[in-house]
DNA sequence: CTGATAAGGTGTCATAATAACACTAATATT
DNA sequence: AATATTAGTGTTATTATGACACCTTATCAG
C-alpha cells in the first residue's frame, strides 16, 4: 500500500450504467493466481479504492471513478458507510489481501458511492483490471460484502430517481420518450403505461421536444428531447416527482 | 485516547427531542478552563465519540447513546459520512483537540447517525458534560463542523419522517392528534390544515383510537391515540406517506 | 412494390387524492 | 356565569392517477 494511503478508510462506488436495456453496474475482476488451483480464484468486485490521506471523501470518488473509467464531471452521491469488522472476512476476502500486501485484520469502514453514467461513454478498457457491465439482477456472489453495498446502493438510487431529475444522468444529452420511460421500469423494476407516461413527462416544462428524430432505426424514429436543467430549476416548486404504479 | 478506540473514525448523534412545541437536538458543552480567558471558551457540540477497535458503526452509536442519556432501544439511523480533511482544523477545534490529548492533524471520518427520542424521557443531567435540549431553528455556531452535520441529519429526518412512519419514535405511546400534527409540523417547518390532516390520519389503519381522553389539560381533552407497528405492517401497500402543503 | 415487422404516437373517462374553508363542543379558570 | 383554550367536525372544487386500444410511420425481405 502507497505512503500516502489512508488504510483505514476506503470507497467503493457503484458504477450503474443504461443501456437502453437493462441497468448495469460496473464490475472489476479479481483474479487470484496461484499454483494450487483449490486456492487460486477469480470473482468479481465493485469498483473501489483506499482514500489518500489529507483526501476528502467527495474527492476520492471522483479520482477513484477517474481512474478506472477516464470519466470526469459524472454525477456522484455518497449513500452509505459500511463499518462491519468483519466486512473483509470472508476466507477469500483474507486470501486477497495478503496476497496485495495488506492485513485483514485491520478494521477498514468503506464509503458507498453511487454514480451514473452512459453506458456508451464507458470505455471498458480504461482500467487495468478487466472492466465490465453487468445486469444488476443477476448479479451475485460479489467480493467482500459488496452485495450488500451493490443492494443499498441499488434502494439508494430508486429513492432518489423518484424525487430529482437523476434519470438524465443515465441517458444522452439527447434521447426518446420510449428510452426515458424504459430507464424508470429497470431502475424501479415497474410497468409504467406509455400513455400515462408521455403525459406527465410532456406537462413538465424540462423535458423539451427537439425539431430532430432518431436516425438508423429499423422503424418508425421517434422524436428526440432533451432535459433542461436551467428549466427545471426556474420552474420547480420544490416538488419533482416520478411515481408510477 | 483509549488503547481500545480507533482514532480515524467517530460517530456524531443529532438526537432529537420533540417536546409538543418544537423540534430539539441535544447538545453537550464544550468548555474550556485556561488561565488566559482569551483561550479559555464555552460552546456546544453534538454527542459524538470515536468508535472502539473491533465495533460496528452501528453499535458504536448505540453505545454512544446509551451513555450519553441512559436510553437503549431507540431510534437511529445512519445519514452521512462526513470526510473534509479540514473538518477539524477551526483554531477552537485544534486547541479543543490538543487539551484531550488528540493530534489535530489526524484525519477523522466522522459518521452521523440521527435518533429520535420523546423528550421527557431523557435523564439530561445523565451525562456528566452538561447536556441540554436547544431548538434546532436556534442553534448555530457549533464545534468542529457540527452545524453542516446537524444540517444534513435534519434533511434526513425530514426525508425519512415523509415516506416512513418514524413520527411516533419522537412522541409518547399515547398521544393526541394535535400533537402528532404539531410535530410534523415543527419538523417540515410547514403549517398543515387540521381537518385535512385528522381525515388523512383516521383513514390510516395503523393509527388507533383509545378510549382514553388526556387528563390534567386546562381545556377541552383530547383522545388519545396509539400506533400500531402490527397493523401498519400488515397493511402497508408499499408507500407511507404523509405529504401536506 | 408490397406485405410484414416493429416501435411511435395519441384521448377519454372514472376514481382517488388534495386543498381550501368556519363553526360548535367541552373543559378549566376566574 | 362568563371567558379562555383547544377539540372536533363536512363539503366542495380541483387535480392527479390509472385503466384502456388503435392507427401511423419507418425499415426490411421477398
């Protein structure tokens, strides 16, 4: 561990990613080496990183997410601090550690991050470490206690995305009613009615219809909109809601 | 410093009081003897300790609580993981830190935890610094970074109260209906329409009537009232919520 | 060029939730 | 007996929600 690490405090951050599709979250390999193969395993982890010392919190999620993905000025929210003393237990969990120098024995509380970001924006092989998306309802079986973490931060999100205009982080700058709509239904695990659907989205005043359609599309192309912050701002009257049963 | 305590991690408690008239958060003195009375001062801070080797954040805050007023069995939740490598560096905070006999340039990740707790029911002269009920629309100029922390916990609170039935932690088992509103209104800082208000709550399940009326008031008394976790468990559709304009 | 495929786009109505609003009732105190 | 103080009570207009089905516009395959 580098001289200037805090080894008592570390971020893991959730990475969720849209693909028009399903919502995703970013996963590292861990992949242990060794000749005795009843030892030698590769799994997976969240994205995560000691803090440096005289770091903030907020700073080291942006570096962190810099660093493995070469993304900056991405949406970021702290949601929880998991403190367990035994969160590095796990036989595995031990392996892994010595095996990177560290000792498990020191009690380590790491701070949950949730971000945003495109999918498309991504570029898997930034990182070292192989990069990859994954359904979020099929994962399972993370490193460490990072189901747990995956899980908060998962309920962290639906919270959110209910009460501020978060979605648009997940989307391009400029998308379609039918992606905005399918993003809500993964993110809240729902069936929302498209008719319902476009008039709530349509009466707000922020999400504004551009003269521009889809292009390359197999079938009809939809209309592209846009979300504006400087309209939303101007506009709310402290309450953003999206509930759909 | 305790041989057993982890010196870069601490709990912070914003414990409130509801007393029937306003919201309060209890606050420990912070005082300072020293010959030179340009040093020596008197302010206020949370309840807050660093958590022991070997202990879950979560208990830790139980801990903390519990010596702090005596209390077991009570409300708390965690809100946020304060990280600002300043946040001890106030000239107070560093004279403060060097007369306990701490490094003020140790890095400190402090977790806030809220509680709730009905007012009268706590021993404030339990701890032996000086505690005291403030009005949280009072209280400023608190130490370390404790005013951010207790702005954030009263964003919690004011989050968590609207969408979980957490409101009867801050009152007694038996209660009026007025005093349930008044509560909700000092802590949303809002003004909500009585009858709007009863006909929401008597719709409710959960919430039920005793046949009971207050005693020693020097008016008419009110029914008392008592809520019921079996049948609010029993009954939920998924979405509390108590939303007044 | 025509038919198949695939998603885009649109309106009405019934029900439920919210918000505004003012007077009488019951008790204790003087 | 009068006063002070809080308890307790219904109606109505407006708005939000939820259920529901068909036609349109583009691409692609033949």
């Amino acid at each position: 561990m580098n001289e200037d690490t805090n080894p008592h405090i570390s971020i893991d951050c959730v990475i969720f990613g849209f693909d028009f599709e399903k919502l995703n979250v970013l996963l590292l390999e861990r992949r242990l080496e060794h000749e005795d193969p009843s030892i030698a395993f590769c799994d997976q982890s969240l994205v995560g990183q000691h803090i440096k010392l005289k770091e903030s919190l907020d700073d080291a999620a942006a570096r962190i997410l810099f660093e493995t993905t070469g993304l900056t000025n991405i949406y970021l929210e702290q949601f929880y601090a998991f403190g367990a003393p035994d969160r590095l237990n796990k036989e595995r969990a031990k392996i892994w550690l010595k095996s990177i120098g560290r000792d498990p024995a020191v009690q380590v509380i790491t701070i949950g991050y949730f971000s945003l970001v495109n999918t498309n924006t991504v570029q898997v092989s930034y990182n070292p470490r192989h990069a990859s998306w994954c359904d979020v309802k099929k994962v399972e079986n993370l490193a460490f206690d990072h189901d747990q973490i995956l899980k908060k931060g998962l309920e962290a999100l639906r919270l959110k995305i209910k009460s501020e205009p978060i979605a648009f982080e997940l989307l391009p700058q400029k998308f379609t009613l039918s992606q905005l709509q399918k993003l809500y239904e993964v993110v809240l695990d729902i069936n929302i009615d498209k008719r319902n659907f476009r008039k709530k989205a349509l009466q707000s005043d922020y999400i504004v219809a551009l003269s521009e359609k889809q292009k390359d599309v197999l079938h009809k192309p939809a209309q592209l909109f846009m979300f504006s912050r400087e309209i939303y701002k101007a506009t709310k009257k402290e309450d953003f809601s999206f509930n759909f049963k």
